[in-house]
C-alpha cells in the first residue's frame, strides 16, 4: 500500500448498530465507536483545515524585496 496516495473521493459513512461504519478508496473499511468517530471527525476537520491553508499558499507568488541602502 502506498502511503502516499492522494485520493479526490471522500468517503462513505454510517451508522449501523451504534458503531460508526467508514468505507473508502484504496478498501479502507473500518467501524469505530461513536466516541472515536467524533474525535476522527474533528482530527479530520482540523487538517483539511491546515492543508487547504497550506495550498492556498503555496499558490501565491512570493513578493520581491526590495534593497533597503
């Protein structure tokens, strides 16, 4: 397995019997408590947060600086 795939599709998630059920690319198929679900959730949010950032600038063009004699 390749650890550094990216994948664009998001995956698919459920609720089934009160786990967490997360179906996604390369077979990832997991269940996770509630609980663990959540925290995953925020984690998830978190550092989609902090690489769109990070992409974002990355596109902007760096300024020259200008000679201060």
């Amino acid at each position: 397995m390749d650890k550094n795939e990216t994948y664009d599709e998001p995956s698919s998630v459920s609720a089934k019997d009160g786990d967490v059920h997360v179906d996604g690319p390369d077979a990832v198929d997991v269940a996770l408590t509630p609980e663990a679900a959540l925290e995953s959730g925020e984690r998830l949010i978190d550092q989609a947060a902090v690489a769109a950032g990070q992409r974002y600038f990355k596109e902007i063009p760096l300024r020259e600086q200008a000679d201060s004699d």
